[in-house]
C-alpha cells in the first residue's frame, strides 16, 4: 500500500500500491501526480520546497508556503484523495498533527 503521511508543511511519500504486476496504475497515478506537482512549483520557484526521493521515500518539504506553492500541494493532496476513494486498498492518506 502506498502511504502518504501529510502534516503542516510536510509531505511523505512511501510505499507501494501492488495494484498489478508489471501494470500498476496506482503506483504510476501517484507517481504522475507527485512529480507533476514538483515539477510546477519548482518552475515557479525553485526554493519554494525541499524535495528529496531516496528510492524509498519521497519527502516534499513546502518552505515558503506562499499562495501557489500552497494551491498546489493542496490540488496534490485532493488529487491523491480521489485516487484513494477509487483504490482503498491500494493507497491511504494519513493527517498528521
């Protein structure tokens, strides 16, 4: 199952849906989400967030918590809910204080 663990200005991304062998659209629908959105803020600004992917482990850290950064870590997030609510078994959000 993937986990994404999200706190205040903290995102953790792991895990791994084993939603199919070798055609996992899970795994591939968080994967698009997730970089997709890193991708889009750094192109507003770069030292908006601190993004690091250990192969095991993606953590996006929003810094500056400006309007765009915010707007997009939240459409992220809702994004990730939706997929959640179509594969229950597959990933799971988890708030965290």
């Amino acid at each position: 199952m993937i986990l994404v663990r999200v706190s205040d200005n903290l995102i953790k991304i792991s895990g791994h849906a084993n939603y199919s062998d070798g055609n996992d659209i899970v795994c591939a629908s968080v994967s698009s989400i997730m970089y997709t959105t890193v991708n889009a803020i750094m192109s507003f600004d770069k030292d908006a967030i601190i993004y690091e992917d250990n192969n095991d482990v993606v953590t996006i850290k929003n810094i500056k918590k400006d309007e765009i950064t915010n707007k997009l870590i939240d459409n992220m997030i809702n994004l990730f809910d939706n997929l959640k609510n179509d594969y229950p078994k597959n990933i799971n959000i988890i708030e965290e204080d």
